[in-house]
C-alpha cells in the first residue's frame, strides 16, 4: 500500500477503505509519511468530505493511536460532557458536579485554553492547590468514591489528532465537517465514558458561525459516538453572546458556584440545567422532563455545590473558596467602561469580547504562556439590555494597568448599539440524538 495511491484515490473523489485508512493514521503516527503527504490528504478529504464509513473509520483509528482509557473499573454509567468552545463557558464546572451529585460517574478530561479564552483546567489552577494531574488509580479511585474528576488530558491520548490538528491550522484545512468531528470524537472514544453529551456552539464567538453549520457538525458527530458504541446526544447552543457574565478565570468559577447556589445569569442557568439532564437522562433512560426536576432538586438542596467541594478537596484545593468565593484573590486594577451614547445593545461580537478579555492577561497566545488567573471582566449589560449614557457596560480587571486602553477599546468595538430592542435570541436550537 502507498500513501501516493490514498492520496490520488481521495483527490479524485473515492471512497477509502478502512484498511487504507489505519494504514495512513498509523504511519502518520509513527513518523512513517512525511507531513506534506498527510496535508496533501487533509485537503484532498477538505474538498471531496468523506462518507459515513470513512469518517467512522478515520475517528476510530485516531482513537486507537495511543493510549485508551480503561473505565471498566469504575461501575455505573459513566458520562462524559464536551463543549466545542465559546466565551464565558465555565458549564463543565457546572453540569459535572451536577451529574454526579444525581448517581452519574463523571472522569472527565479537559484541556487548557488557546487563544481567547480559557481551558477547563485553567479555571480549576485558579483555585489554590488544586491538581489537575493524577495518577490513574488515584483518579479512578477517587471517580468511585464521590463520583466525580475533572484532569487535565495526560499519557498517550489520541497522538494522531495531536499531530494531524496542529498540520491542519497551518495548511487551511481546518474547516473541514469529517476532520473536525474526528478530531472531537477520537478525544472522546480515547476518554472511555459510556455516555457523551455535546455542547456544539454556533455564533460570532463560536467556529460554526451559523445553526446549520452545527447541526451538520452535530449529526456527524452523534453518528460517530453511536457507531462507536457509545450513547451520544448533541445540544445545539447559541454562542452569539458571551455565556452568563463572567469571563476570566477564577471569575468563572465564582460564577459558576453562584448558579450551584441557585443564581446566577439567566442563560447560563437554563443552558447548565438543560445539558446536566441530558447527561442524566443519557445515564439511565429518565424522560428528559423528569431528569430537568432532578437537576433543578440537586441545586436547591446544595448537592451539587457540596459535590463540587468535595471534589475540590480531593484534587488539593481549598474548598473553602466553594462556600466563599468572596475570598478569591483579587486583580490590582479594576476599571468601568462607561457607554458613550444611549440605546439598546443590538449585537455583540463574542469573539472580540473573548479577546478583550485576554489582552488583559486572562487567556494565551502560545501554549507556553502563562495566565493571569484573576484577570477578565464581569458583563454589566449584555444583547438586548438598554443602556444609557454613562452607564457601566463592563468591568475590567487586570494586574496590569497598562493593557486596560487596548482592552477598553476591543470591548467597545465589539458592540453595535440600536434605537430599538432586538428580538431574543434562542439558547438551545436542538437536541440531536
């Protein structure tokens, strides 16, 4: 078999077999075909997409390229929840105490941030102590014990995606359906749950910018996840606001306890509720109408915020900070961006706001970059809220008071302004299964 023939066979618009596919991944892998190859086919596969078969095909064997977590020693049903990104979205921080405090396994891992926003991991490292890295026995002992883990992606996971990923943002072959959802898959199938949820963002501050971009990606994906053998549902969401009004990342996590507490943003509220009983209702067959009341019971009793805690405790951290998040250490510089005129915010442009954010040290440029944890804004007024003259619209907050004029300036530019109120936009398009 030769790379060359795989090559011409997909350039030409044919289907590839399953053998021809291992072949490419498993050399590519190795360091067997060379980088200008594996490229050649990415774009072969970005204008010719692939069918079903191929796409499952392709997602197993970037699985099976490294290292596969063994959950089989942890008994009940396990579920795994997987956002493809956004501003301001701390759920995982949400919806995994949640499920666990409803009976779910959740061993979970999460990544650290790129670019504008903030990993899952990083938001945990801003709670003092915490360990996102553990040995294997401690992480699954710790899973049967309170039912709950949330590290950061370690060993030997998926290698072929870690590869083919980083060829495919410099050779423009990023935006490809069959390669990104092998790609968000492959993590997953590696990560061992029974059960997978997916959050798949759509908007300006998300990578599929329109809902039937999503819900292509989404159908792609849950095929994969059930052909795989694995229970897959995907929640379709909105990502043209930032999500609640915390963005940075110890100012997440506070957010995401006041929602534990019963509070919190509206939209981050219903999107944590809805996403945590699809993940219940994955687990064990409940109607989604009765798997909603159960979530909504385990956060007016507090167990899922004690859950939170306890899993603080156990990964190192100062659980102290769960029941009083008032106590987080706090940025040396604030400062309100006042409106300059009056009116109803028609738009935001999500991303801009993820940048603004970063530009105050709360999100990296380059994976060796360090994070201001502290660092980031709280939203005074978000699309649809009007404004008057003068008011705050955000509040900055940085250790460095020089990188305020640059973020001040992004976060206006982000925001279009109107004489009269848009229509509200929708949370949740669909639920795919």
């Amino acid at each position: 078999m030769r790379m060359y023939d795989i090559i011409q066979k997909k350039r030409n618009g044919n289907e590839l077999t399953k053998e021809e596919i291992n072949f490419f991944i498993e050399g590519y892998t190795k360091g067997e075909i060379p980088d200008y190859q594996a490229s050649a086919l990415c774009m072969a596969i970005y204008f010719n997409g692939m069918t079903s078969d191929e796409t499952v095909a392709l997602t197993l064997a970037m699985a099976h390229s490294g290292d596969m977590m063994d959950l089989s020693s942890i008994p009940g049903e396990t579920v795994d929840k997987h956002s493809t990104g956004g501003v301001g979205d701390k759920t995982t921080l949400i919806v995994a105490p949640i499920a666990a405090a409803l009976g779910c396994k959740v061993a979970k891992m999460s990544g650290r941030g790129l670019g504008h926003t903030g990993g899952t991991v990083d938001k945990l490292e801003s709670i003092p102590g915490f360990k996102v890295e553990l040995p294997p026995d401690f992480f699954f002992a710790q899973v049967n014990a309170i039912g709950l883990s949330v590290i950061g992606q370690s060993g030997n996971l998926t290698p072929a995606d870690k590869k083919l990923y980083a060829l495919r943002d410099v050779t423009a072959t990023v935006e490809s359906i069959p390669l990104i959802a092998s790609s968000i898959i492959s993590k997953k199938l590696a990560g061992g749950s029974k059960n997978i949820v997916l959050d798949v963002k759509c908007g300006s501050g998300a990578f599929m910018k329109t809902p039937e971009a999503a819900r292509e990606l989404a159908k792609v994906m849950v095929d994969i996840g059930n052909k795989a053998g694995r229970k897959t549902t995907a929640v379709i969401t909105n990502m043209d606001i930032p999500l609640g009004k915390y963005i940075g990342n110890s100012l997440e996590v506070i957010e995401a306890i006041e929602v534990l507490n019963g509070g919190g943003c509206k939209d981050l509220r219903e999107l944590c509720i809805v996403l945590a009983a699809t993940m219940y209702s994955s687990c064990f067959g409940a109607s989604y109408e009765d798997s909603r009341a159960k979530v909504i019971e385990v956060i007016e009793n507090g167990e899922a915020l004690n859950k939170l805690a306890e899993m603080v405790k156990a990964q190192g951290g100062d659980k102290g900070l769960i029941f009083h998040p008032e106590n987080f250490e706090k940025s040396r510089y604030s400062y309100e961006i006042k409106a300059k005129t009056s009116g109803y915010i028609e738009k935001m442009d999500t991303e801009k706001i993820g940048i603004s954010s970063s530009l105050l040290g709360a999100g990296r440029e380059k994976k060796e970059d360090s994070i201001d944890y502290k660092a980031g804004i709280i939203l005074g007024k978000k699309t649809g809220d009007y404004v008057t003259e003068g008011e705050t619209l955000a509040t900055l907050f940085t250790d460095k008071e020089e990188r305020i004029e640059k973020s001040e300036k992004t976060f206006l530019e982000a925001l279009t302004f109107s004489d009269i109120k848009p229509k509200e936009e929708i949370l949740v398009y669909e639920i795919i299964k």
